[in-house]
C-alpha cells in the first residue's frame, strides 16, 4: 500500500483547468491550506482544492506560525 500526498491546486477565472506548483505535502488538510493561501493572494483564482499525488513531501505547515516550511525527503534504506 502506497502513501498518499497531497499537491495544492487554484483554478484561474476563464480557465477549466487546475495549476499547482512544486509544493508537496503529507496531509490533505496542508495541502489545502496552502491551496487557500494562493487563492487568497491572487486575484484572479475563482477555486482551489488539493489533489492526490505519489510525488514526494517536500514542504509543510508549520501550525504555530502558520508558515510553510521546506522539508528534506528521508530515503527509506532498502531491507
């Protein structure tokens, strides 16, 4: 069984199409955050979600600050 992440994805007026970034996170509830995040700050977004992804976590939320914080990917050794 295979983790899931999470990528943050707006949607821009006149447009069907969704656009991330490079963010990655662990959680849905990170992922949507910094989803919201983005479409508070652009002015053009009309929605924002996060999606599924097998790519890699490389940020996160720091809660107390309410910060995204880059992360260093663990390589998990072979057995």
């Amino acid at each position: 069984m295979s983790t899931k992440n999470w990528k943050p994805e707006v949607q821009t007026a006149n447009d069907e199409k969704w656009y991330g970034n490079s963010l990655v996170f662990a959680t849905k509830k990170e992922a949507e955050y910094s989803a919201k995040d983005l479409f508070d700050r652009w002015h053009l977004c009309v929605g924002y979600r996060a999606v599924e992804t097998d790519d890699p976590v490389n940020y996160r939320i720091d809660w107390d600050s309410r910060t995204m914080v880059a992360v260093e990917n663990e390589i998990t050794p072979a057995s």
